[in-house]
C-alpha cells in the first residue's frame, strides 16, 4: 500500500520539479555553498563548506524533526533530473563517485578534482537518505579547477 501511495503521490506531482519523500521540511530552509559560487575559478583540492538555514544537521539515521544530513552531487543533472531523478527523489541518492553521502552530519569536505569544469549541487536528505518534502536543494553551480 505504501508502494501504490508513493507511486500515486510521485505521478500527482510529476509536473514539478520539487517533489519529495515522506519526510516534511520547513519550507523555508536553505542549503547552500558558504565558499563558493557559480563560475569560481579554484586549485585543486578543493574544499567545500555546506551552509543551512531553517533546519538543523543531524548524522544519518536520526529521526528528529526539520534536521536532515547533506549530499553532494558532483559531475550530474540537477536532482530529479537524469535517468535516476524519479527514484532520487521517491526513493533515496545513491552512493556512488556522483552521489556524496554525508551521514555523520560533516558540513564540508576537501575534494581532489581533476582540471576542467565540474558541476556542484547540495541536497539534504532524511534520516534514510531520501530528499525531504518539498526538497531542500541548492542552485547548480559550475566551478572551473585550474
């Protein structure tokens, strides 16, 4: 019954780009990058440091209201976009060299990227991995390692 429901809610909201999980979020919370923006030129490593208002950060597993743990999408179409973005967003991220897990509550992290242009989003996720209702995600940006 589940299933049929969260199949039926996923179709019902199809025609927007921010359909979520089960999980509710504050409408009004915010990820961000704090140090970088659209079309930054960086030296690789690169750190990224995660920014959140309107909810709090809690470790991968904790069920309490208005927290959730943050990923990072690196190299791939905006969440609900691509191939996975229906199951992204009903189902859970995956965790693959795309999809960066930070279960343990971490707000940044140090990346070894190659030179060239590579693509960046945020999106905070339940305690089971799963994007909130509606999402909290941040804009695309485009950052170029020189």
């Amino acid at each position: 019954m589940k299933t049929v429901f969260t199949i039926a809610a996923f179709c019902l909201f199809a025609g927007f780009a921010h359909a979520g999980g089960e999980t509710p979020s504050n409408p009004e919370a915010k990820v961000y990058f704090v140090n970088l923006s659209d079309g930054d030129a960086v030296q690789s490593p690169v750190t990224v440091v995660f920014g959140l208002s309107g909810m709090g950060v809690a470790p991968a597993g904790t069920e309490k209201e208005n927290t959730g743990h943050h990923h990072l999408l690196l190299n791939r179409p905006p969440i609900g976009e691509g191939d996975d973005g229906a199951d992204e967003l009903a189902y859970g991220l995956p965790a693959d060299d795309n999809h960066m897990h930070f279960g343990g509550g971490q707000t940044e992290v140090t990346l070894d990227l190659p030179p060239g242009q590579h693509t960046l989003q945020l999106v905070l996720g339940d305690a089971g991995h799963v994007p909130h209702n509606p999402p909290i995600v941040s804009e695309v940006i485009t950052i170029t390692v020189e």
